[in-house]
C-alpha cells in the first residue's frame, strides 16, 4: 500500500485582526492508498482547517504536507488547481451550484478537468446511478433533498477520479435516515470502489464505521487508533 | 475549461438573473444607440449636403467673394447684401472682364448682386434674398437654375422676376400662389441715403424654379428671387457685386490651383477664392468636429454604463463568494475564475451592443422621416441616414471594450479569492 497524504509537524494559525488564533498546532498524519479515516472532534478543534490543508484549498503556517508526494507548501495558485483535480471535496451544505442541474453540476467538474467532451454524458449518467439519483438527473438543487444534494456532491466528486475523498461532516445537515444513506454510499465506494475517503464528523457512532478514528481536540490528534 | 464551457457557464450566471442582466445591458443598449445614431445621421447629413454641394456648384468653378484669405479655406467670411469686406475692399462688376483676361484656362466670370429684400403681391409680403445674375450664364454654371413652370429668358426684359420655389408655394403642397405673367413689387430699404428710404418697382414673373434644398454657395435657393444683373445695378445704384463665379475650362486640380493664385495676386490677396475641393474639405473638417463632439457625449453614457455593469458585477461577486469556492475546490484556475467573469461581460456587451446599434439604426431612419416631413420648417430635408461598416464595428468593439473593461476589477478581485476564505461565506 502507497502513501497518499503525509503531514508532519503541520501548523495553521488565522490571524484575527492580531490575535493569532492557533487552529492546528502540530499535527502528524500518514494516510494510505484504500483507507478509511474519520476524523473526530469538538467544533473548533481544528477538524476543518485539517481537511482544507489535505484538499490543498489553504496551505500550513508551518510544517511539511505532501499530497501525492508533492509538498504543497512549494506550489503556485495553479499548481494547488491542479492538484485539487485529483481531490474530491464534499462539503457540510452548499455544494452545488444552484442554478445548474445534477447532471450540469457533475458536467461542471468534467470540463473544469478538460475531460473529453464525448465522455462527460455516459460518465455523468455512471455516477448519478452509483449515488441512486438516476432519476434525478435533470433537478436542480432546490428541487433535491438534503441527502440526495449530498449524494449529487458525492457523485461530482468523483468526477475526474480522485487520488482521494474529503468530507466534511457530509450528513451534518441530514436526518439520520439520510445520513445512514449517505453512509452506506461512502462505504460502498471505499469497498467495491476502493476509493481512500477521509471524512470528518462529530458523530462518535458514525466515526466508528471507519476503519481508523483519528482524535482531534484543540488543534492537536489525540489519539489515532484502528477500529 | 474549454472556452465554449467557459461561455456556457458564464451564459447560465446571466439566464438566471434576466431582468438585472436585461438593465445592465440597458446601459449600453442606450449608449450605443445614442452613438450611432447621431453618427449615421450627422453622417448622412454630411453626404446630403456634399451631394447638394456637387450638384450646386460643378468642379470646374471657383467662387470670389471680398475677404483678404490668402489660403481660400479655412475662416470664410461671407458678407452678404453688403459687396465689402470691413477692410472697404469691393469686388467691380468691371472685375469680371479682367478675370477673364487672367488665364486662358478661365472659360467666364459671372457677376453676383445680392441684397435682403420684400417683394409683394396683393396679400403677399415676403422677405426674400434678391440676386442680380446674367440669367444665360448663371444657368451654364447652376443646372438648378431651370424653371419648372414658365421659362427663363436668355434675353430677359428689365423687368424680369424668377422665384425661388418657395416664394411661389409658400406651404410646399404643390400649390403655386403665384401664377407666371403676375406683376410683383419688389422692394429694398436703401440706407446710403439719408434717411433711409423704401425703393421700389413692379416685376413681372417668368418663371419658378425647382426645388432646390437646403444648401449651396452662390447657387440658387428655394427662397430668393431672380433679376437681370443690369437691373439691379441700377435698383441698387451699385457698381460692386458680391460675388463672383469663375467658370473654368477643366476641374484639373492644377488649374484650380494656378488660377486661384492668379486671381489672389490680381486682388493682392483681398478675396477668398473657394473651390468645391477646398469647401469639400472645409465641410470635412466641420463634420469631423461635429461628430467628435456628438460622438464624444454619447460616449460619456456608455462610461456610465460601464460604472453600471461594474457596480453589478461586484454585486454579483459579492452574492456568489461561495460558488467560487465551489468552483476553485473542483480544480478551477484563477484565470478561467477571471475568464467567466469577463466571459459574462463580453456577453452583455456584444448583445446591448448590437441591440443598441440596431436602436440606433432605427432612431436616425425615424429621425429622417420626421424631418422630411417638415414637422420641424426648414426646406424639405432629404436626409438618408448612413451606417458605414467603421461605424458598426467601432460600436460593437467600443460596447464590448467599455463592458469589458469594466468589469476587469471585479473579475479580478474573483480570481483571487482564496478558495478557504470563499468557502466560509454562505
Ligand atoms: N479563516 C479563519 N480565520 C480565523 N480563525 C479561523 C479561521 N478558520 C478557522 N478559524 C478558527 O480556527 C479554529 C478551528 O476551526 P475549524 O477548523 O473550523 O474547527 P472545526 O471544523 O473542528 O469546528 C476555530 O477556533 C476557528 O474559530
Ligand atoms: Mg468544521
């Protein structure tokens, strides 16, 4: 099994006007190629400025992150926008453009990676069916519920097949129905897919269906254990 | 992303928000509008009244007038009804034989008389502009110089009248009020006597000419009146003309020129000589003045709508801080972030450009219509509107580039969002 991700001694500090705030302060991680690690935590200890480092949308104050075995730390606007292609993001709500359909959204993600236009309908069309929306196709977000938004932002996602999945706390805004839905999907692609998902929550039921729990509280991994 | 991706997508920001779209693009709808209207009619008018110029005064003439001008282009002054310049410098009608020895390339030299003047008849009572003219060489020089109803005598008698068309109908619907064969008063107030006294004599009407339009120099006009140049010499008790029209053998720009300087050194430089060419230019360099100037102030409404599609644009940013989060976490670039911003731009500048010059294009037709009609009075105004391909192209890139440029600041500020910092905003 190969490396994806290794972060060592990684920091991040916001400047509020000039009070630092120190949102991680010194975090290792090393995440495999096909693994499944929840990232579990209070709110403000620091889980989503970890996931924003890991999808190369900010870079650290300090420390050593390789995606892919790039360090990020070296790399240009462009650059991070090309590596974000091999990354899926999903985030808690407000994923999808609201103006264009699922099956546009999806498309958007396509052409933004220059994937030949041919493919973009079967692919498209592949995906929605994976996430159960084949019938969906043609609704806009506001015409979805919570769950099946989450489940178009899962399929845009894995548009450009990533190197890995980063979510962050996906059925934070779904009931619990939904969120055993979204659940299943995210397993289902980690199994049969074999696609390396990284999500965090604050749900210590659902953090405990990955194989790994990584603990965090006030900007630092507690405990990292294997479920 | 592909450029038509880029469009696409830009495209579908503008489809969602139709009626603000709809008033950005209002702005330079109206600015564009403006700007080509007022430039196809000045245009068209430029080419009615060359038009009017070539058939008034052929290539081959050059008018004299008193002015000491050396160059006989720029700063023409016209002393009308007066035959002096301020300097007391007076054209002769004797001149007119010593014109006609100065080169064998002059073919004749005719003779102007011109004074403001009434003639009056039964209820009739009008101001006029009387010309003396030698009614056989006048009408060699001037085709408009022809009557549509009665004729004009090569020989005439003393007493001999040809009305502008518009004396003979007044209202312009056809209908003469004036028959040929009527006695008329004709009238001017001499003030070298003192005091000024009314002099008078009955004419005889000969004949009506066409009409004319608008504009000409020394030609004939739809509202002054005709008399044998003899007559009024003594009517006017004058032996100074105001005018002077030198026909020559040939239009040859060589000729032109060495004829005129001969004519400026017989008067040592105290007339201006004018050639069509050099009224050409003259009439040119105004139009160009005038179009700049017109074309300057429909410009400044474009700026403003400029000013307008930034403001909303930064509007815009504002409201979609996250989708550009959305769209840099996919992978986008900073550039196509830019691109489909100005893509958006592009798209409201071409279509209220061509929705303007379309506008435009219809406003100069009416405007046209309106004043052929004679709605406004002054002479029936032919005036065809004129959209030259410089024109439509010019409006087209200046809505495009105003839009564009614009909305340069705000695409920019877009590109460069950070994608966390975009993320945050919901
Ligand atoms: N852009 C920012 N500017 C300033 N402080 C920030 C910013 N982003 C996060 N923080 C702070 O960093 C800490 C960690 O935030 P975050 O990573 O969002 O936590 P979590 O996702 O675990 O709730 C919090 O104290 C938060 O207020
Ligand atoms: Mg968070």
């Amino acid at each position: 099994m190969s490396t994806i991700i290794e972060a060592i001694d990684l920091k991040k500090t916001y400047m509020l006007g000039k009070i630092p705030v120190e949102a991680l302060r010194g975090v290792n991680l090393k995440v495999d190629t096909g693994d499944f690690i929840s990232i579990l935590g209070p709110s403000g200890s620091g889980k989503s400025t970890m996931l924003n480092l890991l999808g190369a949308l900010d870079k650290p104050t300090s420390g050593t992150l390789l995606i892919d075995g790039v360090d990020i730390s070296k790399l240009g606007d462009n650059q991070l926008s090309e590596l974000r292609l091999k990354i899926g993001f999903v985030f808690q709500f407000f994923n999808l453009i609201p103006r264009l359909t699922a099956k546009a959204n999806v498309e958007l993600a396509m052409s933004i990676a220059n994937m030949n236009r041919t493919e973009h309908n079967k692919r498209t069309l592949e995906l929605l069916e994976t996430v159960g929306l084949k019938d969906r196709i043609n609704h806009k977000p506001a015409e979805l519920s919570g769950g099946q938004q989450q489940r178009v932002a899962i399929a845009r996602a894995l548009a450009n097949n990533p190197k890995f999945l980063l979510l962050d706390e996906p059925t934070g805004n779904v009931d619990s129905k939904t969120a055993k839905e979204v659940m299943t999907l995210i397993h289902t692609l980690n199994k049969e897919n074999g696609v390396s998902i990284i999500m965090v929550t604050h749900d210590q039921k659902l953090a405990n269906e990955a194989r790994r729990t990584v603990q965090m509280f006030d900007g630092e991994i507690q405990s990292d254990t294997v479920n | 992303m592909k450029t038509p991706d880029i469009f696409g997508y830009s495209f579908s920001a503008i489809k969602l928000r139709k009626l603000r779209a709809g008033l950005t693009m209002l702005g330079v709808i109206i600015g564009i509008a403006a700007i080509v209207a007022l430039l196809s009619i000045t245009q068209g008018l430029q080419a009615s009244i060359t038009d009017q110029l070539n058939q008034g005064l052929s290539a081959n003439s050059l008018i004299i007038m008193p002015g000491g001008d050396t160059s006989g282009q720029e700063g023409l002054s016209i002393n009308v009804g007066s035959g002096a310049d301020s300097s007391g410098f007076n054209l002769y009608l004797s001149d007119t034989a010593e014109i006609e020895n100065l080169s064998p390339d002059i073919d004749s030299a005719l003779a102007i008389i011109q004074r403001s003047g009434y003639v009056a008849s039964g209820n009739i009572n009008r101001r006029v502009t009387i010309y003396g003219v030698d009614f056989a060489t006048y009408a060699q020089v001037y085709s408009t110089f022809s009557a549509v109803t009665g004729t004009i005598p090569t020989n005439p008698q003393e007493n001999t009248i040809i009305l502008g068309s518009r004396i003979a109908d007044p209202g312009r619907n056809g209908t003469q009020i004036i028959t040929i064969g009527d006695n008329m008063n004709v009238l001017w107030l001499n003030a070298t006597t003192r005091p000024p006294m009314n002099e008078t004599y009955a004419a005889q009407v000969s004949g009506v000419l066409g009409t004319v339009g608008g504009f000409g120099i020394g030609g004939p006009s739809d509202t002054g009146v005709y008399i044998p140049l003899s007559t009024a010499e003594s009517f006017f008790g004058t032996d100074t003309c105001d005018m002077i029209i030198v026909t020559l053998t040939n239009s040859d720009k060589a000729t032109v020129d060495s004829v005129t300087n001969l004519i400026q050194e017989h008067f040592a430089g105290q007339v201006a000589v004018i050639s069509p060419d050099a009224l050409q230019s003259v009439l040119e360099s105004i139009f160009s003045t005038i179009q700049l100037f017109l074309g300057g102030i429909a410009a400044i409404s474009l700026l403003v709508a400029g000013v307008g599609i930034m403001n909303i644009m930064i509007v815009s940013l504002i409201e979609r801080t996250r989708e550009i989060g959305i769209l840099k976490a996919l992978g986008m670039k900073n550039r196509t972030v830019l691109a489909i911003f100005l893509g958006e731009s592009v798209i409201i500048g071409l279509m209220g450009a061509l929705i303007g010059i379309i506008g435009g294009w219809v406003l100069a037709n009416v405007t046209a219509t309106v004043l052929a009609s004679g709605i406004f009075g002054g002479g029936n105004f032919a005036l065809t509107p004129v959209l030259t391909p410089t024109v439509f192209l010019g409006a087209l890139g200046f809505g495009v580039g105003v839009s564009v440029i614009f909305a340069l600041y705000p695409a920019w500020r877009a590109s460069k969002l950070k994608p966390v910092d975009a993320l945050r905003y919901a």
